[in-house]
C-alpha cells in the first residue's frame, strides 16, 4: 500500500505546475509536468511488475497442489500412420 501513497503524492504534487502550464502557459512548468509524467509512468511501471510477481507466486504455491496431472505421450508406434494398401 505504501506504493499507493507515493503515487498519489507524486499526482498531487504536479497540481500547482498543471495549473502554471495550462492556465498561465509557463513552458517551465510544462517541463516538470512532463518529468513527473515520466516517473509516473516508471512508478506505474514498478507497480504493475510488483504486482505480477505476487500474483504468480501465489499462484504457484495453489497451482502446485490443484494442477491436474499430465496426460502420458502415446507410444512411437501408435502415433504412426498404417502403410498404404498396394493393388
């Protein structure tokens, strides 16, 4: 959850720079916008990949016990087409 609180922190701290660049077309602030921008997205980023690794790790230890057992490969022979008749 900590990670949660970083981003919204990061949201609110580019507020006063969007208004700036929006309203009073101060290309400074428009910088810092796209900076911030830029490590949300990276923030994002992490998140997600953080997120996918839990999901998978748990998912392992459940999917271990749950998982249907393979079906065995059929023998060589049986696999193989029968010869065509000669007349």
């Amino acid at each position: 959850m900590n990670n949660f609180s970083k981003l919204k922190d990061l949201v609110m701290s580019l507020e006063g720079d969007f208004d700036k660049f929006y309203d009073k077309q101060n290309s400074a602030a428009g910088t810092r916008v796209r900076k911030g921008m830029q490590e949300l997205k990276n923030m994002a980023q992490e998140i997600r990949t953080e997120v996918q690794n839990m999901k998978n790790t748990s998912g392992e230890a459940a999917g271990a016990k749950a998982a249907p057992a393979a079906k065995k490969a059929a023998p060589a022979a049986a696999k193989k087409a029968a010869p065509a008749k000669k007349k």
